[in-house]
C-alpha cells in the first residue's frame, strides 16, 4: 500500500510510526530542512485536566500508541491571573512540561527516534497530485491551507501566537495563566518554564494579527513588570478550526490541519499524535477514522460552547470564574477526581449561552 505523509510534525510522525506497526513504510514530505514544527523553540504544557478520560498523557501515549516521551518537567503548580484576582492551585499530576521545536530533546526529535522511515525534508508537494499518486494521503500540516484550499475547513478562532523566551528567575515546575481584557482582549497569556532560568512567555490573541498582537505583547509586559531579559522572540499565526469531513475520498486529516486544536486554549498536542495515529489505523485496517477519534471531536464540540461563553466575559466576569477556581470543590475536580471538567463546564455554558451569546454567522 502507498501512503504519503504530508508534514513531519506531531500528527504525521506519529500517523509514520503506527503505520510502521503495520508493515507500511510511507513516503513522509516535510517542507522545513529539519524537525520542528514551526521552526522556533518553546515550551508547552500538557495539562491533564485538558485531556479527560486521559488521567496522564505520558502514560496515555505509552500504553495506547508505544509512544515514549520524556518531558522536561512535571507541573505541580499552576497560577491564575486575573485583573483583580490571583489563584494558585498545587498538586504532584497537574501536567507536564515539553520542549517544541528544532532543538534537540524537543518532542518532535523524540518521536523522530520513534520512526524508521527517512523524512523527505525540504519537500513542495502538491496534495491533489499525491492523491493521483498514493493509496492515502495524510495531510498533517500544522496549518489550514491545505483544508482550507480543498473548501474543507472553518475557522473557530483566527489566532495569533507572539512571544519570547525569557531569561530571569522561576520555579521551575510552575505554569503561570493571564486572563485580561485589557491587553488580551479574548486571549490569554501564559508562561511555561524550560528550567529555574529561562521560560517561555507568550500571549494568545485573536482577529488582531501580527501588529494588533505586538500592541498587546507591549501592554502584558508593562502591566506584570517582570523582572526578565528577552532572549529571542517568535511569533505566528495560530488558526484553530475545524474540518467539515476529517476523510476526504483518499486524503485524511489529522493535527491541526484536522481540526484537532481546542478551541479554548489552543492545545493540540496530544490529539495531534492520536489523530495521526488513528489516521494510520484507518489506513491500515479501513476502520473508521471519525469513529477512532471520537473523544476528541466530543471535547472540541464541548470547548467551542465553552469558548463563545468565555469570548463575551468582562474583567469582572474573569474575576469571579478566578473566585470559583479557588474554591475547594474546584481544586479536588482538577487535582483529584477523574471528573470531566470539559464536559460539565460545557453543560453550564450551554445554559448559559442562550441569554449571553449571539447565533454565529454562518
Ligand atoms: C507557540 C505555540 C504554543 C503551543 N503550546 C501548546 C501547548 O502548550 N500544549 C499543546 O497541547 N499544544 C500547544 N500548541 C499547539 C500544538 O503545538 C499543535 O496543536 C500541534 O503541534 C499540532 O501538531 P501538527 O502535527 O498538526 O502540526 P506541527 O507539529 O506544527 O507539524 C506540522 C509539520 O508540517 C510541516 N509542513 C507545513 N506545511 C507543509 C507543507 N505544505 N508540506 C510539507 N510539510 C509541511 C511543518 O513544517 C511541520 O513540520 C502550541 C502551538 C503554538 C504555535
């Protein structure tokens, strides 16, 4: 059977190696000259309580795909800011902590070791024309172009990623959260360590692009007044979406380029390596793609009722979802329980939407 693999990101590296375990060697295309995703270096979180049913996505990505992947660190404490209000919430399995980007030890070399089949780096390939060509087609390209070039694709969020690695001083098992309108507008802001000296610091803005976004970036940094050195600083485009048929005759999507981004937070790791993986299986055995990955287009249905509540919220509106943070319930759901925070957060929204949100154009 010929498969190609268009991009050697999360998705199709993982879509690689499961279709290995099938005796399938396919042709992968990556347009960079090296692994990386999007060519710069940062830190990521998986936070479990994104992931529910999954308890711990470390020990997720082992059991189910094989996959073994070191963090950096685990999260053990979390700390939420709003404009009035701070919340703190510790435990030993908040998360984790990951390296994305070309340097060595990132995810992305990590599942790179996991594969056989040599990448086929510096690669333009035309998606229709591999169709003619190949069995399947993966389209794992981080991006929506591709969905968006075969009228495959609606955008949920058009994001916009600007940040920094930061030099200063940090704990280094501790994720920091923003959430203010002032300068995030419908974003939020969030910092990740790499180590007790170096972090990445980033905002997560929406409809405002590059130079709306460094407006931004400008006033988050005045308002926290960290005490820090810009190393180098990054920034991209962040489109979160979701694709109308994930199995488009021959050509499967998966990662991003699938839709498997939430579209609250913009995470997408982990749904990126079981999409990927899942595409593999669907491939290989002809089972059912959607019905493999069902769990994550549920969680993304229930993120974007949660998202249109969360995009009309006020600064008053943040303050108190930081008070109901604090309250103990909360913390035993998120430190605790294997309660499904998403799901219930998304029942609330939905009673709450009819009276707080305009119907979406359409
Ligand atoms: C700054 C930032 C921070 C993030 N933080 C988190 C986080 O903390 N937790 C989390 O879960 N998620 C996070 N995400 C989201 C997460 O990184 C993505 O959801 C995930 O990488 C998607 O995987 P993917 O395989 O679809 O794409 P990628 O991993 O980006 O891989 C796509 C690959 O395809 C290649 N490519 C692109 N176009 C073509 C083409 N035409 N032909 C060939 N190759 C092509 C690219 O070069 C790249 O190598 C973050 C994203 C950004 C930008």
């Amino acid at each position: 059977m010929k498969v190609a693999i268009v991009g050697a990101g999360i998705a199709g590296l993982s879509c690689a190696y499961e279709l290995e375990k099938y005796g399938i060697r396919p042709d992968i295309f990556e347009v960079q000259d090296t692994f990386g995703g999007r060519g710069f270096n940062h830190t990521a979180g998986w936070m479990n309580i994104m992931y529910r049913p999954v308890k711990d996505a470390v020990e997720y990505l082992k059991k189910d795909f094989g996959i073994v992947i070191k963090p950096m660190e685990r999260v053990t404490q979390v700390d939420f800011y709003s404009k009035n209000e701070t919340v703190t919430i510790t435990g030993p399995k908040l998360g984790y902590i990951l390296l994305v980007g070309p340097a060595p030890g990132s995810i992305n070399h990590q599942l790179a070791a996991h594969i056989r089949t040599p990448v086929q780096f510096g690669q333009i390939v035309n998606v229709r024309d591999l169709a003619r060509q190949y069995d399947y087609v993966v389209v794992a390209t981080g991006t929506p172009e591709i969905p968006m070039v075969l009228g495959n694709w609606r955008t949920d969020i058009a994001g916009y990623v600007y940040g920094a690695n930061v030099a200063g001083e940090f704990s280094p098992q501790t994720i920091k959260i923003w959430f203010n309108t002032q300068w995030c507008q419908r974003g939020y802001a969030y910092f990740v360590p790499w180590n007790d000296r170096k972090g990445s610091l980033v905002i997560n803005v929406q409809e405002i692009g590059s130079h709306g976004a460094q407006k931004c970036w400008q006033k988050f940094l005045a308002d926290i007044k960290w005490d820090i050195d810009i190393l180098e600083v990054f920034e991209t485009p962040h489109n979160i979406g979701h694709v109308y048929q994930r199995r488009y005759k021959n050509i499967l999507f998966a990662g991003l380029a699938g839709g498997f981004v939430d579209p609250l937070f913009a995470f997408g790791q982990i749904a990126a390596v079981d999409s990927g993986a899942s595409a593999a299986k669907a491939i290989a055995e002809g089972a059912d793609y959607d019905q493999l990955v069902t769990n994550w287009l549920r969680r993304n249905n229930d993120l974007r009722i949660v998202r249109r509540y969360v995009d009309k919220f006020s600064d008053d509106d943040f303050d108190l979802a930081l008070r109901v943070i604090r309250a103990p319930f909360f913390r035993t759901v998120v430190t605790r329980s294997n309660v499904n925070l998403i799901r219930i957060l998304s029942f609330v929204a939905k009673a709450m939407v009819s009276h707080k949100i305009e119907p979406m154009v359409t």
